[in-house]
C-alpha cells in the first residue's frame, strides 16, 4: 500500500455523481484517472456504514443527521475524522487529504496538527465566496468568512478553480502567505446523444410549450445572487417574441414568491419556468437547442453551469463580472445591471444572422476544448497531487 499515492476527498456529496459541481468533479476527476499510483478515497453521503469501489476508488459512507445548514459542516468533520483513523490503521505514509471548499474552518487547526504528524498534507479547494450568499443570515456569513480565513491559513496549498479567487485568496490573506495554484473546472464537451426528432427531446417540448430555437435558456438555483430579478425584468421589457425558459426548482422558495409579487411575471407569456431536468443527455440537448443562454451569476468561482453553456449553446449572455469574463473571454455577449442594458442585447441578439452565431458557436466551443476539458483537468491535478514538494 505505500507504494500508492493516497488522495482523501472530502466535500463532495459523493459518487456516482448526481447532481452539483463538486461531485461531478470527483466523478470525472476518478473516472478518467491515467496515472495508476494514485488511489483515491472518496468520503460519501450515506445513510448506510459502508465501504464500496466505484472508478475504481474506495468509497467510503459518512451517515449524518439532516440538522439544516451545519449538516455539511459535521459530514467534513466525521469524514475528516475517519480518514485519520484510517490513514493510522494502515500506516500511510504517503498522502493528501484534499477537501473541497472552506466549511471546517474554526476546527481544522486541530486535524492539521495530526495528518502533520502523520506526514500527509493537507489541500484546500476554496470554492467561490460562499460568505456572499444572499441565503445566508448575517452570522452564518461571517461563520463562513471565518472559516475560509482559517482554511486559508492551515492548508499546505490552495487549488482554486478560478484566476480571480487565486488572486482574492492572495490579496485578502497574504499575510498568511498561502501557497496556491490554479486548475479549471471542466466541462463535457460531447454533443448531445438525442436527436432533434428523438421522442423524449418532443415530450418535453410539447409539456412545456416551447420550440427548439425559439427561446432563451437559464439553468441553475433560484437564489437571488444568480440575478433572476435584473433577468426577468429586462426579458420582460425586450421586444423578443421568444420565450425565456427557465430550468430550476422552485417548490416552496421564498425569492421565488416575492418576485412573483413584485414583477408579476405571470402576466406575460414568455417566462417560463419548467422544473428541473435531471436527464444528463436531454438537459445538454435543450441547451444545444437554444437560441441563447442568460447567465446571471455573480458568486463563486468557475461555474459549472457557465461552462457547460459554453459547451453547448451558440449565444451565451454573461453577467460583466469577473469570473465569467475570465471563462468566456471574446466567445462571448456581455451584461451589467443597468437599466435596459440587458433588454437591449437581448433585442440585438434577435438582429444577428446565421454567420455571426455561428462565429460565437465555434468561438465558445473552442475555449472549452482548449481550456475547460476534462482530460487536461485531470491531468493538471495528477501532476499537482504526485509532486513531492508541495506544501
């Protein structure tokens, strides 16, 4: 066994992958796995206490009570708490433990001394600015702030998805002087298996009422830093005749109610809000069928759903802000939360002619195969996690 590079992944809700940007990461990240020295521990939510192989990985079950947001908080401690046990058990001498994102801040001091001891290193993806969430209360923020200052202190290195948090996390906590390096998140770049006429892509037009083509698309969490309001408000004011579909789950949510009131998107036709695809292979297919894609985001590092638009999706419509410029670079349109900005590049959009979507299709499809794909993704961490002389 100490031959193998051990690699411990905390954070992910686990694999087989779902759903979510962290766990489709630890499922490409195993799946495509090249070098065969490294052996990856997978912790899992999971109700059951058990021990399985998946992509050749050893999965293994972390059951935790659903106790609202500090649920994540005791799934990375006892999980935390399990790799140590076993690190000990079969004396490894060669590892990393790698956790994903920065929630166990005020208690890691304490594991860090142990896996020190025990020669294991410790990596930290910090993720995006979780403590600008909108969702959160004031003290939960600040927990979160807290927490990603003490993971930034106590991590041997840094492996941020994003340019822009690279260069937060060295600005904001320099005096730690932290140790980063940056690795894209990736994307699928494959088109879509279901054909235009496949019977399951016509169901789904059919219930929802839309036409291939004729329709904007947004696909992520109805919260309110995505910028629905500015979204919604400015489709509303454009004189497009398409409609503005928009994939997400909204069952008992509160922004969804209070926009509701305020903006009266109900009156007009065009928004619509169809639920969640889960169908990994429809969802890419209605993103190829758009007209174009709306991404609102302002949070968070590289995001998942920005790259798989730009995988799929002839127009893509991003937000001006850092993050999603550093990823959509020129194979872009760009938005700000002015007054009819958005409207009005959505009502430039309907003016352009086959040859210039297509420069944007081609543009948007290059930066991901370039930049964004899994096989060079996976690659990078590979190289990271077999140096001798992190940390």
């Amino acid at each position: 066994m100490n031959k193998e590079k051990n690699i411990f992944i905390i954070g992910s809700k686990g694999i087989p992958a779902k759903y979510g940007g962290f766990e489709t990461f630890v499922d490409k990240l195993t799946e495509r796995k090249i070098n065969q020295e490294i052996k990856y521990h997978i912790a899992c939510i999971n109700s059951e206490s058990k021990e399985f192989e998946y992509n050749n990985s050893r999965c293994f079950s972390v059951s935790v009570p659903n106790i609202g947001p500090a649920k994540a908080i005791l799934y990375d401690l006892k999980a935390l708490k399990s790799i140590v046990k076993y690190i000990k058990n079969n004396n490894i001498q060669d590892g990393i433990v790698y956790i994903l994102a920065c929630r166990i801040g005020p208690f890691i001091s304490h594991y860090k001394r142990k896996l020190a001891k025990l020669g294991i290193k410790l990596y930290v993806n910090p993720d995006g600015h979780e403590w600008k969430r909108a969702k959160w209360n004031t003290l939960i923020k600040k927990y979160w702030k807290i927490s990603e200052k003490l993971m930034v202190k106590h991590a041997d290195l840094l492996i941020c998805d994003s340019i822009n948090i690279e260069k937060y996390i060295k600005e904001d906590y320099k005096k730690y002087n932290p140790k980063t390096t940056f690795i894209a998140y990736g994307a699928d770049t494959k088109k879509s298996s279901l054909l235009d006429k496949d019977q399951k892509l016509l169901d789904w037009y059919n219930i929802k009422n839309v036409k291939p083509n004729e329709y904007y698309l947004i696909v992520g969490r109805f919260v309110p830093e995505n910028n629905y309001k500015t979204i919604i408000k400015e489709f509303m004011k454009s004189s497009t005749k398409k409609d503005l579909v928009i994939v997400t789950n909204v069952e008992k949510n509160k922004f969804y109610t209070e926009l509701q009131q305020e903006l009266d998107f109900e009156k007009d036709s065009r928004i619509k809000f169809v639920g969640t695809v889960y169908d990994k292979e429809l969802i890419k297919k209605i993103r190829e069928n758009a007209y174009g894609y709306i991404h609102g985001h302002e949070v968070g590092g590289t995001n998942p759903s920005l790259l798989e638009a730009l995988a799929s999706t002839k127009l893509n419509l991003l937000l001006d802000v850092g993050f999603n410029k550093e990823v959509g670079q020129d194979s872009a349109l760009y938005w700000n939360k002015e007054e009819k900005n958005l409207k009005s590049l959505i009502e430039n959009c309907e003016l352009y002619d086959v040859n210039i979507i297509e420069k944007y299709n081609i543009a948007s499809s290059n930066r991901i195969n370039e930049e964004y794909n899994w096989n060079k993704i996976v690659n990078e961490y590979e190289i990271i996690f077999m140096e001798k002389n992190n940390g």
